[in-house]
C-alpha cells in the first residue's frame, strides 16, 4: 500500500535518526509498539530550526492515509 501511494505522489523514503525527545519514548518504555515519522523537521533544537511546509503536509497526509486505511 504506502509503495504504490508514495509512487503516486512521488515521494521517496528517508530515514533520519534523532536524538530528540519523543511521546513515544515512554510508551515504548511500557511495552507498547510505537512508530514515529517526522513531517519537515530540519536543523531540529538549534538556532537554526524550520519546518518545510510542503514535507509537513506530506507528512500530515501521510498520517491520515495511515489512520484511515483499511484493506476491506
């Protein structure tokens, strides 16, 4: 599913790590499975922080096309 979206919408995917500080840190503390995605973070915690608008609402349809999504 998210291939062929993301072929549609051309865009690729990227992994990025960070040391930043997350919601999901405590929930995968207590035992439950976390995913997490940034939406146009760049330069995150320095002087020099932004957010590209066209990577955050990338980012925004990618969460709705995973909150709604169903296979039936």
């Amino acid at each position: 599913m998210q291939s062929r979206r993301r072929r549609r919408r051309g865009s690729r995917r990227r992994l990025r790590i960070s040391n930043g500080g997350l919601d999901a840190n405590w929930l995968v503390r207590h035992g439950v499975p976390t995913v997490t995605f940034g939406a146009g973070q760049h330069n995150i915690h320095t002087i020099d922080e932004y957010v590209d608008l066209a990577e955050f609402y990338q980012g925004c349809a990618m969460a709705i096309a995973l909150a709604t999504y169903s296979d039936k």
